[in-house]
C-alpha cells in the first residue's frame, strides 16, 4: 500500500510538468523552424529537470519514509565513496554535454544572418519604433494605436479595453513569407530590447550600436510582441506588431507605399501655397499633439518637471520665438528627451502642433503657424524637390550616371582632388553606415579603419562599392546611384582617410573597367 501511494506520488510530480507544456504560461511554440528548435530545447531541458527532480526528491522521500528513526532505523557510519563520488561527477557532466550540442548548434544557426533577401533597420526610440526598409526607400515610425482613455483612469473613470489593449500599432512592420528577412537592431536614446515572441527573436536595442537577427515566417499573418527592456516611464507602451504578407501581396504592398510616398510629397509641396485657418489648426494640433506629445508633456501641458517641462503658461511657449518652438519641435533638444520630429511629422502638421501649444489651456498667444513658417524656420529641403526625385525613380538617376562621357572617364584626378570630392561623397552616402570617423557600427557596418577590405586588392574595394556585398545585404550597390567619378574618388578617399594612408589614387577608368568585367 505504501509502495502504490509512493507511486501515485511521483506520478502527481510528473503529469503537472506536462501540462505545462501545453499551458499559456510555458514558452511559446513559434511559427519559424528556429521557434520551434528553441522549444524543442526547453521541453528537453524541461524534462531532463523534472526527471531529476523525481529521482532527488523521490529518494528524500523514500529515504524520510523508510528510513526513519522511529522505525529503528540507525545512521550509517561510512564517511565517503569514491565510486559514489566519480558517478555524481560524471553523470551531471554527461546530460549537461548532451544538453548543450543541440543548443550550440541552435544558437550558430541563430547568428547566422547570411543569404538573407531582405534588410530592414528597426531603430527604438521613446516610445516608438522607426523601421528603414534597405533598397526600398522606405521608412516609417510604428507608434502605439490603443486610445490614451483606455490605459489611463483619471477619476476612477475606466474604457472598456479594445482587443489587442496596448498591442496595437497605426503602421505594422511588414516583411515577406518564406523569405529570409535580416534585421539590423539599434536605438537612438535609451536600451530597448525588440521582441516577437512567435519568432524567437529577442534582441536588445543599444544606442551606437547594431544587433542582428533574422526570421523566415512561413505562414502569413499577425503576430505581436513589445518591448522587453525598461526603456521609460512609457515602457508598457512601445508594441511592435508584423504583419507577414504573401510574396503577391507584399510586391503590391510596396507599391501602396510609394504611391502614398509620392502623394504625402505632393501634399507637403501643396501645404507650403496654402493658409490653413486656426480653427483648423488647432484640431489637428490637438491630434498631433495627443498622438506624439501627451505621454510626456500630458494632456493637460503640465508636464513631469524636470525631465519633460511643463508647456501651459511658461515663457517658452507664451511670449518666446515662434522659430525656436518650431526648431526644437524639429530637430529636438540634445541631452534632453524631448527627440525632434522632423521625419516624422509633417510641415503642416509640425506648424499645427507649435500652433495648438502656443493657444491651449489658456495660453491664448493667438500665434497662427503655417508650413511656409515650418520650412523657412528648420532650413528642410523643398517638398516639391523632393516629390520630382520620388516621381522620376530610380530609372532615370541610372540613365543620368550613364551619361557620363568617355572624356570624363578619361580624365586623370590628383589625389588632393580626389580626396577632397571623396570626403563630400562619403559623408553624403557612407557616413550614416559607418560613421563619419570610418570606425563603423560593428558588426553590421564595419569599421573602414585599416579593415581587409580597405588594404586588401583594389578591384575587390571597387566591385564591392559598385555591387553591393552578397554576405553583407546592409552594404548596398552604389553603381545606380553614384557615377564612376564619385566611386573612384570615395574609394581613394576611404583607402586614404582616418591614418589608412595608403597613397592610392583610383580613377573613373578604373571603376570603368571594373564595372565592365
């Protein structure tokens, strides 16, 4: 009898750990066949404890039953075993090699990041995420979607909560299936950490530095994640949210986003002739303001001083500079968190922000700020200049690189003019990647400094800056968009900069001939 209950004892131990398994409250299963290996290995390691656990726990127990004092029992008087010894030493050294093979190669295939199709950066910011699609001149912030009165209970007032409550986005991430997308991980104020469970990826976010990772979703669909890092006060509030679409549907999907690129240029350009009136202003100001604003500023403008300053009744924004409200709303405050939001606004909705907090609760300035103001105050590039570029395509900047004539390429530059033309073109092209010093962003975007590629054959510079890296798709192919004079000279430039003073001078007939072969 005693034997049965011991039994069904360590059965009770057993069945709940398999349970588990299939219980919200264990790992995540995952749609990616790396997912899935990651749920393999913690079942495994699951198991492997629970058995141990049974086995220790099963012997304290027999040990305590049968062997108590009140039964007779006496202590043993022995002191050691090697043999006892030699088997609890080896034993545990023998599951923990068993255990960590599978995990190791798990862990290889995880860093591997080659082959990938798609490069996307996904970059954290308080409390946003920004997403830049590589090659496709495509880019755009991720903001949470959930309604302000649903996660705030001012007055013991509560909102019913919506479905996907605080993991809901206006603009989801949007990648390919069955395609191998890599993505480039960085922020730029604090730690973030971004996480998609159903992929298992999970990779910190760092400021002045890229982590990798990759996914190949098989199944099209939605899948949430948020951020895992304390990044804030706001922390709860940074969802991320991909939506995996078929090959069909994802080609159509890049298209919808150049048409509504094109068309939000076209209304940029349209806003500079136009004079919105207050009233129109300041709702869209409220709107702009409660979407990008509120969580730090809040609602009511008071702010959480000292680290975001109240806006209600201040100097700042009753009776100082329209242009210095409308400049630190765009390009930001350095060492402060208040970010500029120059890319992410627009003119219009820029000048309706300044507008809105330059009137509201009870500042009453009776400022009207247009997007003629915006653009005359920042220095930002015209709309339409830009909306020209977006309609004439990638096509025609090729067609314009290849009027270059066979004089030009024959020409002869001097290293000082090379160099010179070359630290313009770096900056303009090279310098976001890795970084105006040459020392990069590892591993992502190496550093130029005395690197392989930098002292290594010429060709081999030349081809990988005229096509592209194959190994690396975060290094893009520049032979579109940069003429053959503007190659050799950033080439000489690199192969001279930073101390690398190598003496080399590259000329348009050499990217030429390279381009050729």
């Amino acid at each position: 009898m005693k034997r049965r209950n011991l039994s069904w004892l360590l059965l009770g131990m057993l069945l709940p750990s398999m349970a588990w398994a299939e219980k919200q409250l264990n790992l995540t299963k995952g749609v990616t066949d790396i997912s899935n290996e990651v749920y393999g290995l913690h079942m495994t390691a699951l198991y492997i404890c629970t058995a141990i656990g049974v086995v220790v726990f099963g012997a304290m127990i027999w040990s305590m039953i049968f062997h108590r004092k009140s039964k007779g029992a006496k202590a043993a008087t022995f002191h050691e075993s090697t043999k006892v010894e030699i088997i609890w030493t080896v034993v545990p050294i023998f599951i923990l090699i068993g255990m960590a093979i599978p995990a190791t190669k798990t862990l290889i295939s995880m860093e591997n990041n080659e082959d990938s199709e798609l490069t996307i950066q996904v970059t954290g910011s308080q409390w946003k995420w920004h997403y830049k699609y590589f090659g496709q001149d495509i880019e755009f912030y991720s903001v949470l979607s959930t309604p302000r009165e649903q996660y705030e209970n001012h007055n013991g007032e509560t909102s019913e909560k919506g479905e996907h409550y605080l993991l809901e986005v206006d603009k989801h991430l949007v990648i390919p299936a069955n395609k191998k997308v890599r993505f480039l991980i960085t922020s730029d104020d604090v730690i973030h950490s971004w996480w998609v469970p159903d992929f298992a990826v999970k990779q910190d976010a760092n400021p002045g530095f890229i982590n990798e990772a990759w996914a190949i979703v098989p199944k099209p669909g939605i899948y949430r994640g948020q951020c895992a890092e304390l990044c804030g006060k706001d922390h709860g509030f940074m969802p991320v949210v991909v939506e995996v679409k078929s090959e069909e549907n994802y080609a159509i999907w890049l298209e919808e986003q150049h048409q509504l690129k094109a068309d939000a240029a076209a209304a940029e350009a349209a806003s500079l002739n136009a004079t919105a009136s207050k009233e129109e202003l300041m709702q869209l100001g409220e709107q702009t303001y409660t979407a990008y604003c509120a969580a730090c500023h809040q609602p009511t403008g008071l702010g959480l001083p000292p680290a975001f300053p109240a806006l209600k009744g201040t100097p700042f924004t009753t009776t100082g500079s329209i242009d210095d409200h409308i400049n630190i709303v765009v390009n930001g405050r350095s060492g402060t968190g208040m970010q500029g939001y120059g890319k992410q606004l627009s003119l219009k909705e820029i000048a309706a922000v300044v507008t809105y907090e330059r009137n509201a609760w009870g500042n009453n300035t009776g400022d009207v700020v247009q997007a003629a103001d915006v653009q005359a105050a920042s220095g930002q590039s015209t709309p339409s200049a830009e909306s020209e570029v977006v309609e004439q395509g990638a096509d025609d900047l090729a067609t314009e690189v290849a009027l270059e004539t066979t004089e030009d390429l024959s020409k002869t530059y001097s290293l000082a003019e090379l160099m010179a033309k070359g630290e313009a073109v770096y900056n303009s092209s090279c310098a976001a990647c890795h970084q105006p010093t040459g020392a990069g962003l590892p591993p992502a975007f190496p550093s130029l400094i005395g690197s392989p590629i930098i002292k290594g054959d010429v060709s081999a510079h030349i081809d990988m800056v005229l096509n592209g890296s194959k190994k690396n798709p975060a290094m893009a192919a520049f032979k579109a968009t940069l003429s053959k004079t503007d190659i050799a000279a950033v080439i000489t430039y690199e192969r001279n900069a930073w101390g690398n003073d190598s003496g080399e001078t590259i000329q348009p007939a050499d990217v030429d001939a390279a381009s050729a072969k």
